[in-house]
C-alpha cells in the first residue's frame, strides 16, 4: 500500500486565534474554506492546499478526547517539526524581524540552499526551505 502525498497536519493550539494569526501574518499562509464542523478552527492553505488545520476546543464525545480532559499535550508523540518549501529569503527574514520572531539559519552544506527554523506559539517546530539563487 504505497502513500500519496502529505495531505495536512493538523494543530491543537492553546490559542487559536494568536495561532492562526502567527501562521497567516508571520508565514503568509490563507484562511480559506473549510466544512461546517461543529468546532472552532482554521483551514490554512499554502499554494492553493488546505496544508495546516487549526482545532478549536471540541466537546468530547465517543471516541473523542479533547485537551481539557483526560489528552495531554505529550499524545502527539515524536514530531519535531513541519516543513514548508518558501522563496525570497531577504522579506522572509524582514518578516519574522519586524514580527519580533526568533529564528536560527543555516545554509546546508553542497545545495547552499537557505534553511530557517523557528517555533510556532505553542512551540510546533517550522522550517523554511528556500532554494539557492
């Protein structure tokens, strides 16, 4: 059973709103459509993709366990982080500057592609991958 591709992630935040506001004004990423749920949350979209889902808070139910409960913010097990490919490094970096956003850089090594990493509110690690020019 081969896999597609990556379709979406999906983010539990502890404030959605500072967290939808972090991914559309720091990253550029779109609000964009999203079905009738009967939660709170944001349909993210990057180049035209629903990518990054935000959850609201849910009312638990059968076979639901929402964070206020009895879910703990370790059930997400071992990711470190998420990965987006991105172009003009220069206004990227001007970006997460004038938004007060720590980041490190790095180029990697033989590509001399710009890599820059930094952490969402809730500390979800994002990294930046821009090709070399």
């Amino acid at each position: 059973m081969p896999l597609g591709t990556l379709q979406h992630f999906t983010i539990e935040p502890s404030d959605l709103e500072r967290t939808k506001s972090f991914y559309v004004d720091v990253l550029g990423l779109e609000v964009g459509e999203r079905p009738p749920l009967d939660f709170p949350g944001y349909w993210l979209y990057s180049g035209g993709v629903a990518t990054v889902h935000l959850m609201g808070t849910r009312k638990p139910r059968e076979g639901i366990v929402v964070r206020g409960t009895e879910k703990k913010y370790e059930h997400t097990g071992r990711l470190d982080h998420i990965a987006f490919a991105a172009t003009d490094v220069e206004a990227t970096r001007e970006r997460l500057k004038a938004g007060n956003v720590s980041f490190r850089e790095q180029v990697v090594p033989r590509t001399g592609d710009t890599q820059i990493f930094l952490s969402d509110p809730d500390g979800v690690g994002v990294e930046l991958n821009f090709p070399k020019t």
